[in-house]
C-alpha cells in the first residue's frame, strides 16, 4: 500500500490497528438486536423484536467539552469515554427514554492506536452502564486541526418510548416534590470556569487536597454519572412527571426546562450532600452560592418531580437502586428557581 496519505501526516496503518485494539471493548456492549459487526459503513439495530404500541424514537448529541483539557494534562483516558456516553444517554432519559445504541466520533490530530483504544474503553464502559450498544463510529486524523496528542469527542445516543409514556412535564402541579438524585462530582459542565479557577489561584491538578482525600485532578476525572438503569426502576414502579439533567447552567437553567410554563421551583439549601469538590471551588473563587448553583449540579446530577404521596416511595425506590436521593424542594406557582436559605 502507498504511503502518501502518511506523508500527509494520516497513518491508515494506525486506523486499523486502533481498531483492532478498541474491537473487544466494543463487543462487551452488544445486544442482541445489534446486526453485523465492526467495520461495516452503517451500524444496523433491529427494531421488530420490541412491542411498543406506539414507539417514539428518542435521540440525543453532545460531548465532553473543556473536561478533555484535563485528560491530555494528566494523559488519562480511560473515563472521558463515560462522560461522552453519560452526557448524552441523560438527557434522553430525561425524557422517558430507554437508550438502545450508541455512536461516537473521534477527530484527533495523530491517531495514536493506545489512546484511541482507552477512549473506546471508556465509551463501552458507559454503554455497559447505560444498557446502550455501541453499534458504529469514526475515528478522523486531521493533521494540523488539533495538536498531537489532543482530540475531541461527540457522541450520538438513540432511545425508545412509548409514546403515551414520554415525560414532557405537563401534568406537574403546585406541591409537587422535587428530588434531587445525587451527582458523582462536577461531571462535565463548567470546566472553562474550573480551569480558569486553577489558573488563577496558581493551583495544579496533581496538588493532592486533604478536604478531597484525593487529588484535584483525579477528583475533577471523576466520571459523569450515568442515570438510565436507576430511572427506568422507577418509572416502572411510579409515575415520574418531569426530569431535568443538571447540567451547564446548573440549577437556574436546567430545573425550569422541566416544568410547565408559569410554574418554578423552591430548592430547600442544605436538603442534600454537596461533594467536597463544590465548596473547595467556591471557596477558591470566592463565590456566592447563587453563583455556583448557576453553573455548576453542586452534587445534583438529576432533578426528578413526582406526586407528593409518591416522595418516600420514589426516595425508597432509589435507595433500593443504589442511588443517593433527597427531598430538595417543591414546585411552586412563581416561576424560576427560588432558593430557600435555611
């Protein structure tokens, strides 16, 4: 074969080894309406085994941002993968949906086959944990359009629903509850701020932080938290009237996407365990409160609305699933997001 192209600063030889290395990662993804392998121009998922009524497909797109900032400086990459997949596979459940298969685009300035291979691992792993198969993606070598050694990430996510059972928020009322489902850390919003923060105060990511018990840089690469499994349990035992993934914005402007118009929210403060992580930022950057509810989950990766008789049931059901839950608040008939300081 000719090596032209590889003098042009593309090595296919790499492709197909980086490939190779990812093909048995991918496979731990697989479900059984996956037709065909790796390789193939398409990735095909079969459809006619489900029994839906009236089936909604339900699709997603998004990527890990600034956080890969932090992979090159540590050169880790094994868990920005997760966060792909997370980002992504949570926003679809917030709308009722169930994720059925996943894509992934890699544009990188050198395809290196080991890096390339820890991405992969890191998608699959959140496929796995998401119930989702990885059935497709590509990996793009653009000398010249990123440095060696730094790439971007997007991800592609489709899901089901019924369709009578998609959540849109339209039935929540005054009084209803909000919970919040616990977060595993910044995830992957506000990092432009976060590193401008470590900038600032002349901080490094390896600079281990007793308040942490870890450090900084391996507590910042603490993957998004991946919601699917969790609350597909619940939608199965209770009706859940609205979700909101937490995400850039943080409280103000995510946890109104989920309500009716007119109707807001009032957040009790101190109702659930804010990560370590949190204060320490806050306290770098000498921000208010208010201030970091408006970018960052502050330990809330998902907010949830249901009945105020099913609060200690869905609280319940949670726990049972394995997650961290709490009563943070209800909804209200003044619009926006009202924190009520304790």
């Amino acid at each position: 074969m000719s090596d032209i192209y590889k003098d042009a600063g593309v090595d296919v030889h790499a492709g197909y080894k980086a490939v190779d290395l990812m093909k048995k990662h991918i496979q731990t993804t697989n479900r059984k309406e996956v037709i065909g392998g790796v390789g193939a121009f398409a990735g095909l998922f079969d459809l006619s085994g489900f029994s839906y009524k009236e089936p909604v497909l339900v699709s997603g797109t998004d990527g890990v941002g600034t956080k890969l900032k932090l992979a090159f400086e540590l050169n880790r990459h094994d868990t920005v993968g997760i966060d792909l997949v997370a980002m992504c596979v949570n926003d679809i459940v917030a709308q009722g949906a169930d994720p059925l298969f996943f894509l992934d685009y890699i544009a990188c300035g050198k395809n290196k086959p080991t890096q390339i291979e820890q991405i992969v691992k890191g998608i699959s792993a959140g496929c796995v944990e998401s119930g989702s198969a990885l059935i497709g993606g590509e990996t793009a070598e653009m000398p010249g359009m990123y440095q060696e050694g730094e790439y971007d990430l997007a991800g592609f996510v489709v899901g089901i629903a019924e369709k009578q059972a998609v959540i849109t928020g339209e039935e929540i009322e005054v009084g209803d509850k909000v919970i919040g489902i616990a977060s595993s850390g910044v995830h992957s919003n506000g990092f432009s701020l976060v590193r401008k923060i470590i900038t600032d105060k002349g901080l490094a990511y390896n600079d281990y932080v007793d308040s942490l018990g870890d450090t900084l840089g391996n507590v910042l690469l603490t993957p998004t938290k991946i919601y699917a499994k969790a609350i597909k349990q619940l939608k199965g035992d209770l009706t859940i009237k609205g979700i909101s993934h937490v995400t850039g914005g943080g409280f103000y402007e995510n946890i109104p996407r989920a309500l009716p118009d007119g109707l807001g929210v009032a957040i009790k403060q101190n109702s659930w365990q804010v990560p370590a992580i949190f204060p320490y930022l806050q306290k770098q950057a000498g921000f208010s409160l208010e201030d970091m509810l408006g970018v960052f989950n502050m330990g809330v990766g998902m907010a949830i609305v249901v009945a105020p008789e099913k609060l200690d049931l869905a609280l319940q059901l949670l726990a049972d699933s394995g997650e961290e839950a709490f009563g943070i608040g209800e909804v209200t008939a003044e619009s926006g997001v009202k924190l009520l300081h304790a």
